[in-house]
C-alpha cells in the first residue's frame, strides 16, 4: 500500500472506470439523503430537485476523482462514466416501471412511506398522524428510511410510483461495478471471468426476487457487498477517493435498515484492526472518515428514526428494542421454534426447503432438512417470492455453502501463497460474526452476508494450484449461477401478475363508475387508482351483508366491486 492520491500507473483504465461509476452511484444516493435531511431541519420536505441536484454534485465529485487519478484522461473518463450512470438510472426505470410490486410489505407500508415522502411529509418534524401497525405508519415512523427516500425522489422526478423501484437495480449496479473495479486490479483472474463473480456477489437471490419490490433487503446487500468492496480497495491502494466512497457507503447503509448499524460497525472494526496490524499510517484517516460518517448518518440522514426514536421511545432501535419493544418476529416461526436457540433456527433455515409457511393456517408445521443440491416443487414454487421465510437464499445454497467450506478446508491443507489468506480470511471472519450475531439469522435475508461467504472462498481459490480445488471451484460457481436462475423467475412471474392487475384496472375505468374499494393493509394501492385516473370510494368491507359478491387486486388483500359499466349516450 502507498499514501499516493492517485490511483497506481499500472492499473487498468477499466478498473478506473468502474470505480468512478460505482463511486457516483453511492455518491449519489449518499447526497441525496443529505440534502433532504437538511430540507427536513429547516421544515422543508422531499422535492423534485433533490435527485437532480445530487446527481449533479455527485458529477462534480467524479470530476475530481477522474483529474486525481488519471490526469491524461481524465475528460475521457469523465464523460464516459457519466454517461453510464445516467444510462444505468434510465435503464432501471424503464426496466422497473411495467412492473407492480406485488410483495406484501412492499405495498403495506414501504411504497405508503415512499408516497407519503413525496407528498411533502417531514419525518424530522413529527410521526405521520394515525401511528398504527394496519395501515403501515408505524413501522415507517419508527424505521429508517434512507431507500424510501431514495425511491421517492425517483417517484418525484417521473411522477410514476414503480419507477421508485429502480433504486434496487441502481444500488446492485453500484455494487456491481464497484466489485469488478477490486477483481480487475487482481491479476490472477481474467475480466471476463472478473464480470461473472461480480455480477454472482451483486445478484443474490435476494437482490433478484426484491428487484421489483419496495422491500429494502437487497437494497441492504447490495451496500455490504459496497462494504466489503470498498474495504479490500482501501487494502489494496489507500487513497482520498476511497475515504470519500467509504464515507458515502457508511451514511447509506445505515439509513436502510436498523442491522445497518451493526453491519457498518462490524465492518469497520474488522477494517481498523486490519489497518492497524498492516498500515498504521492510514488507520487515523480511515477512523476519522468512518466517525464522520456515522455520525452524519446516525445523528443527520438518520434523524428520524434514530434521534425521534430515542427522545419519544426511550431507545434509537425502537420497536425492535426498548421497554416498550414489539415482538413481531414470535409470529414469523413455528410455534415449537421458539424453544430453539438461534443456531438451531438459522441451520434449520439454511438447509431446509424454500418455503414460505403458511402459519396462519398450521401454526406449528414440520419444517424437514432436505438433501443439499436436491430440490422439488415447493423449492421452485417459493424462489420468487421475495420474502420468503425458509431457505431464502434459493434450493442450492445448502450446497453451495457446504461445499464453500470444504473448498476452505481443502485450500488450508494445500500449499497455498504466502500472505494471500489474511484479508479473505477476515472478510470471512466478519461476515461469518454478522449472521451469528443476529437473533433473527435464520430469515436469511436480514443477513445477506452469507450469500458471500463461499464465492468470497472460491475468490481465495484462485491462488491455489491443486487440482482438486480447482474442480470444486468451478462447480460451485456453476451451481451460485444456477442457484441465482431460479430466482430470476420472479421477474416471469411479476410480468404475469402485473399482466393480471392491469387487466382487473382495465376492466375497472371501462365502467366508467366511481368504485368501492376496501384497501384493507394495501392502502397504498390508491395510488394505482389515482395514476390511472379510476375514481374511488373507500370503504369499509367487514361486516357489510354484500361483502361476499367482493372481488380482490391479484395479491393485494385490497377489495373491492364492480359496479356495472355506465352506459353508452345515446345519439
């Protein structure tokens, strides 16, 4: 490592031009949440100029990053790079906007928290009115919102709410590109084969199923992989646009969910003492880039919830805890689980079927280990859903992850390159401490660290020369791309559904009538109604005599009937 503030000579125009584009990426999502926050202080609210704005601050940041480090061609780089952030932005909403999120939290409280930001509410001056757990207010009160803020600014710029869901693939884009800039800078693995490894840590099947959603998982994957990344550069050639891009990761990953924090301080630990052991010089600059930044993240971007939390509920982390915590996880497991401890849940839940149980109706079901590699209909069933409880990482991932471990067993008793398994060990060693200390590992998509851990283990493959590594290499990448196809049959599925939800609107404005609608848990669902130009009534469904000739939105617990088309006027 050097203290040089420039990238080295040596270093491949491609690995530069990566980095400048995962670098605006997070820049941009980072100032983004800053310039709210400040809107917020001062009782402003979210508006249309936000998103524009830090993209073009964001510009000018890669302006100086591109003059820094490749001062020949730096208007080259520059240009390029900016068109293909702008190009990445565009390219997800056209991708995202022909389809509905039909996930459950997605329409129940994430896309009403991502309408009502829109709509002008400011979370630093006070909860939204009506804080209850049906219609989704409480949990955007009291949880943090930085991708709903996010995704409102997109909503505000093309006044289409599913456009918001293009944030998901702008952050796995980042997260993408940011991944291939490290594998280019490593001479031992080719580009292309750079591109494919990237593109398995960025896509989980997290990130696939909760593409088209407002859920926030993926969105919290693709900034640990941004971590991660961001850490091994850091190692790799220490410079200021590294403390710049760590900085931004930090204030985002935070903000988009509360295991934010401990996966940013885990994280940062594991980085500290790395520097500390191997590069002291470097160490004060990293803390003071990290302190900073969680600072602004926690005490600014991070005001609501963490501050409001803290003054109103006596605890930052409320209602996860606190005195007046809620429990709302009892309800997410088999009755007989709440007597396991959470390495029993997370093993069953990691080498299980892909399930989504249906607790309401047994409440207590049998939950089977299954043979790794080996799956069924309920396996093939259950890979779209993208919040699905058992297996969640896909039908593979039980063996993937069994035969990660003995492709680490196998490197560790074969001759292996002085000095190259300290960093991937620690990598490993953080992301292994993260999903241990979750009481709630066992729903695998709060810790989308565990999807690295046995691509991270082939990475470290790569420099070892016996034979029989790298057979088993090479077929656990084929089963991760296998793995990850399954999970890109939600997007099929989605197109079929949002097929079907068009239809139902459709038939709806052809009545020409003012329809009865009971949004029930879905009550953003009013602003596909108010998009499309469909007047509504909003009722109430239970109890009235006539609530059985009801119909439902295809997965929406929305009801409502359909009057009878208006008639023609005469001539």
């Amino acid at each position: 490592m050097t203290g040089r503030n420039k990238f080295a000579v040596d270093e491949p125009v491609f690995s530069g031009f990566c980095f400048l584009i995962a670098f605006g990426i997070v820049n941009i999502f980072a100032i983004t949440l800053l310039l709210s926050s400040l809107s917020f202080f001062f009782s402003g609210h979210l508006s249309i100029f936000h998103l524009p704005a830090a993209i073009a601050i964001s510009m000018f940041l890669n302006w100086l990053a591109a003059k820094n480090g490749y001062p020949e061609l730096a208007w080259d780089m520059y240009i390029k790079t900016n068109w293909a952030i702008l190009g990445i932005f565009l390219i997800s909403i056209f991708c995202t906007l022909p389809f509905y999120d039909i996930s459950l939290d997605g329409q129940w409280y994430h896309q009403e928290s991502v309408y009502q930001l829109a709509r002008g509410w400011n979370p630093f001056k006070g909860n939204f009115p009506d804080d209850t757990i049906r219609n989704g207010s409480f949990w955007f009160n009291h949880y943090a919102k930085g991708l709903e803020i996010f995704q409102a600014a997109f909503y505000l710029l093309t006044g289409k709410m599913e456009s918001g869901k293009a944030a998901n693939l702008v952050v796995a884009a980042g997260s993408f590109f940011l991944c291939l800039s490290f594998l280019s800078r490593l001479k031992k693995i080719s580009r292309w084969k750079s591109v494919w490894i990237s593109a398995l840590l960025a896509f989980s099947p997290i990130v696939v199923v909760q593409l088209l959603t407002f859920c926030n998982d993926g969105g919290m994957s693709g900034m640990v992989l941004y971590f991660v990344a961001s850490a091994a550069l850091i190692l790799l050639e220490y410079n200021k646009q590294l403390l710049l891009l760590l900085a931004s990761v930090i204030i985002v990953t935070v903000n988009i969910k509360f295991t934010g924090i401990l996966y940013a301080v885990c994280f940062s630990v594991a980085l500290l003492f790395v520097l500390f052991i191997r590069s002291r010089n470097n160490f004060r600059s990293v803390l003071i880039a990290i302190t900073v930044a969680g600072l602004l993240g926690v005490c600014f971007a991070g005001f609501n919830p963490y501050v409001t939390n803290y003054k109103n509920e006596g605890h930052p982390l409320y209602p996860l805890m606190g005195k007046n915590k809620v429990d709302f996880m009892k309800n997410e497991y088999p009755l007989s689980w709440r007597f396991k401890n959470r390495f029993e849940k997370l093993f069953i839940s990691a080498f299980t079927h892909t399930d989504d149980l249906n607790l309401f109706v047994e409440p207590d079901p049998p939950v089977p280990l299954k043979i790794p590699f080996t799956f069924n209909r309920t396996d093939v069933h259950n890979s779209v859903n993208p919040l699905v409880t058992m297996g969640a990482m896909g039908p593979l991932f039980s063996g993937i992850l069994l035969l990660g471990f003995v492709l680490f067993a196998l490197i560790c008793i074969n001759p292996f390159p002085q000095g190259k398994l300290f960093y991937p060990v620690i990598i490993l060693l953080t992301c292994v401490a993260t999903v241990l200390m979750m009481e709630e590992a066992w729903t695998l998509r709060y810790v989308p660290q565990i999807w690295f851990i046995p691509i991270v283990i082939a990475l470290v493959s790569e420099y070892s020369s016996a034979k029989p590594v790298r057979y088993i290499r090479n077929f656990l990448y084929i089963a991760v791309s296998v793995n990850i196809c399954f999970s890109l049959l939600s997007i099929g599925w989605n197109y079929v559904q949002s097929r079907e939800l068009n239809a139902q609107f459709r038939e709806l404005k052809e009545t020409g009538q003012v329809i009865p609608v009971d949004f029930n848990y879905y009550l953003s669902n009013r602003i596909r109604f108010e998009e499309k130009h469909i007047p509504y009534r909003q009722i109430h469904m239970e109890g009235r005599p006539d609530s059985a000739s009801s119909l439902s939105f295809n997965h929406s617990y929305a009801k409502y009937f359909l009057p009878a088309a208006a008639p023609l006027p005469s001539r």
